[in-house]
C-alpha cells in the first residue's frame, strides 16, 4: 500500500484543525450568548421586588388609612415603593389622596417619606410639594419644602404639617393667598 504524501496529510491535518476550531468558536458563540440571556432574566426579575403592594391601617376596627404602590423591594426593616398613593379616609366626606413617585416606608418606626411629584388632593384642592414625611404613629404628614395650594384658592407657602384624618394643615411660612 501507498503512503500518502506529506502534502495530503498537512492539508488532513489543517482542515482538522480548522473543524475543531469553527467547532470551538461555535460553542463559545452559544454559551456566551446563552449567558447573557440568563443575565438578562435575571436583571428582568430584580431580586427582592414585590408588585401591587396593598397596605392599611386599622384603628379602634376602622381603616384609617389604605397605601397602594406599582412595585417595592425590602431594604433591612424598611420597604421603598414606587408609584406611592394612598387613600386617609375621613369619617365624613371624601377620602385625601396622597400621590408620590417614589416613598420609603419603616413600619417598625412608623415612618415614612414619600417624594417625586407629590399630590394631596382634598374636595378640589390640591397641595403640591416635593417630599412628605408621613408619621405614622401621629398620623401626620409634614413638609419643610415649599408648596403650592390650587384648586378654589390659590395659596403658597414654606413648611406644614397636616393631620388628615381631622382633617386640618398648620402652616408655617405663608406666603401668598388668593381666594376666588
């Protein structure tokens, strides 16, 4: 039998050489692309988030208050929610809603703060101010920022605290009121 020639086999060699590695950059191809689909689920997921939360508060077995957010995470003893409304309901009247982009909540120190476009909207006013802190305990909400009251008057200031549930707001720099 005839030996192949030196030639045929470096070219055997090479084509092998050259299937492994097609082969080779194949499989690296899908496993980096199997990869960064899984990293994408699981950035998708965001671990520790919660959707639709329902919170209320109960007082002598009536609710005081109802806090509904899109989404929240835990974050230690204290939750971070986004898209923040929620409903004080008044023994008579309409309810005070409460509107926030984005809130933090600490049911063990019965405090919160919600911020990002916040609204208070009462029997055709509403309040408008950048950050709340809420109090739970007090059942307040307080301001030092500015604000803004429109609606049937129109009134400005620096700083308040309110109490929905009676249904009252202390304000601490008044700076312009225009009833009409």
């Amino acid at each position: 039998m005839k030996r192949p020639s030196t030639k045929i086999l470096v070219s055997i060699l090479l084509l092998l050489v050259l299937l492994l590695f097609g082969w080779t950059l194949k499989r690296g191809l899908h496993f980096y692309k199997e990869e960064g689909e899984k990293a994408q689920e699981k950035k998708g997921k965001e671990k520790g988030y919660m959707e639709n939360i329902h919170l209320t508060s109960t007082q002598k077995g009536r609710v005081v208050w109802v806090l509904d957010a899109d989404k929240a995470q835990l974050e230690g003893k204290a939750i971070h929610l986004w898209k923040v409304r929620i409903r004080y309901l008044l023994n008579k009247g309409k309810p005070v809603m409460i509107t926030a982009r984005e809130g933090f909540l600490d049911r063990k120190k019965k405090l919160g703060k919600i911020w990002g476009d916040v609204k208070v909207q009462y029997r055709g006013e509403t309040l408008t101010v950048e950050e709340i802190l809420w109090n739970l305990e007090r059942n307040t909400l307080e301001s030092p920022l500015p604000f803004k009251i429109t609606g049937r008057s129109l009134v400005e200031g620096k700083g308040f605290v309110a109490r929905p549930s009676l249904g009252w707001v202390k304000v601490k720099k008044l700076k312009k009121v225009v009833i009409q």
